[in-house]
C-alpha cells in the first residue's frame, strides 16, 4: 500500500487553499452558499480583468492557479448545494429562486453593459427578501417591496464604495462602475443610498409598529454611515476599502435592533 508523498499532500493542500479562496470561505460572509457561488461565477467573468487590477490580481482565477472550468464547475456545485434547500419550499419561493439565479449569473457580465451594475447588484443580494416572503407567507405584500428597495439602496451604497478602491484601474480596462460614471458625484450618491436606505426601513417600522430598539439600532447605522463619509469624502483607496469592510458593523446593528425589538413584543 502506497502513501501520498509530501509533494502530493503540499499539492492538494494547494488546491484546497485555491478553491476556499475563490469562494471566500477564508471570509465570514463566504459561508454563505450562493453567495460563494457568485463569487466563482464573478472571477470566472472577471478573469481578463483582475489581473488587472491591484486588488484582484491574487485571485486563484487571476493568478492562473486554477483553470476557467474549475471556477464554474464548483459554482454550479454551490448553487445546486443551494437549490437543494430552496426545493424544501413552497412552490412560489422555488420559481421565483430561477429569477434569483438569473440575475446572480448574469450580475457578473453586467460591468460590461451596465452604467451603474452596483444597482444590479443590490437587486441580486436583496432577491432573498421577496424569496422569504414567498416562502412564508406565499405572497409579496407592499412591506416586502419596501424592504427589497431598502436592501438594494444599501447594496448601492456598500458596492459603490468597493468600487471606488478600484477607480483608476477599472477605468484602464473599461470595466463600467458608478464610480466612474457619477464622477465626483460618486460620494453624495452614495450618502443618498444610505439615507434612503435608513428612510425605508424607518417607513417598514411604523408599519410594523416595532419597538423601540429597532429605531435605536437605525440611529446606530445612520451614525456609521455619517463616519463612512469622513472615510470616502478623500476618496483614497484605503478609506474606500475600509468604509466597504464596515458595512458588516452597519448592517449588524440594524439587525441587533430587528432582534432586540422582538424581544421586547
């Protein structure tokens, strides 16, 4: 009986490294199934363009030490991971899972044609609200859609600040963002996104008739996005980068208040 050599097992160890990274599972967020799905699927779409670009360019995909089939291979292993828990629901919420899968696949491609894709990626994050509701209450009444804008203003918000980290090099190899399509306008842009974003789901409270805590934690978020402006009013690749990686903190608060004022019902 044979063993795998050192060679071997510092090969697979290689591997291993290479596919976590492309689906993120080296970051928190990346336990997400479908969202580690896009991510392949993104770096599949992207692989001309990272290398690129200074923040991409050690990318598995980029890097060349993965091969283009193997990206899409454990995407569709992913998104069928996925598809196997959205068959446990009810009808509506698995049709409207294909549109889901539409728009992820094709968010990818959309820097090519799209002013403003960080848009089209807010709507490709925020789907699963209109899927819950499907799956709960079998239909989509006005709070869903209130909340499904919400969710699409702050992915613009988040998204956009990602892209102006990449501003100069995008703008090289004629990768479409909002931040090079609304020019200097990109920040007050961005402050708007948030701000609707806090209105919307201030509007979704009062209808709830919720707590307390929920419009604490809003407050709470709307003091974040106040500090994010002092990070990306230099517009300086650094403090772009660290608004984009503190949105985790903005969103967290907003949920600690959903969950505190449940508490208190």
């Amino acid at each position: 009986m044979s063993y795998p050599s050192a060679v071997d097992l510092a090969f697979i160890a290689r591997r291993l490294d290479a596919y976590e990274r492309l689906a993120r599972l080296d970051k928190p967020i990346g336990t997400l199934l479908m969202r580690s799905a896009g991510c392949a699927v993104n770096d599949f779409a992207d692989r001309d363009f990272a290398p690129h670009v200074a923040r991409t360019r050690a990318r598995p995909l980029a890097a060349r030490e993965i091969a283009p089939w193997e990206a899409l291979a454990l995407g569709a292993l992913l998104a069928a991971g996925a598809f196997a828990l959205v068959a446990q629901l009810n009808r509506f919420a698995v049709t409207l899972s294909f549109l889901a899968l539409a728009i992820a696949l094709s968010y990818p491609f959309s820097k090519r044609f799209i002013a403003l894709p960080q848009l089209y990626l807010g709507v490709a994050f925020g789907f699963g609200i209109p899927m819950a509701y499907a799956a709960l209450l079998e239909q989509l009444p006005p709070e869903c859609w209130l909340l499904f804008a919400a969710s699409v203003c702050y992915g613009f918000a988040y998204d956009t600040e990602y892209a102006m980290v990449d501003r100069d090099d995008d703008a090289k190899i004629g990768i479409r963002t909002a931040a090079l399509t609304l020019g200097r306008w990109e920040v007050a842009a961005v402050m708007t996104s948030y701000a609707l974003m806090l209105g919307l789901l201030t509007l979704v409270g009062a209808l709830r008739d919720l707590a307390w805590p929920y419009y604490a934690g809003l407050a709470a978020a709307g003091a974040m996005a106040l500090y994010h402006w002092t990070l990306i009013r230099g517009r300086t690749r650094e403090g772009c980068f660290r608004a984009f990686m503190h949105n985790n903190w903005l969103g967290g608060v907003v949920f600690a208040g959903i969950v505190a004022s449940f508490a208190l019902a």
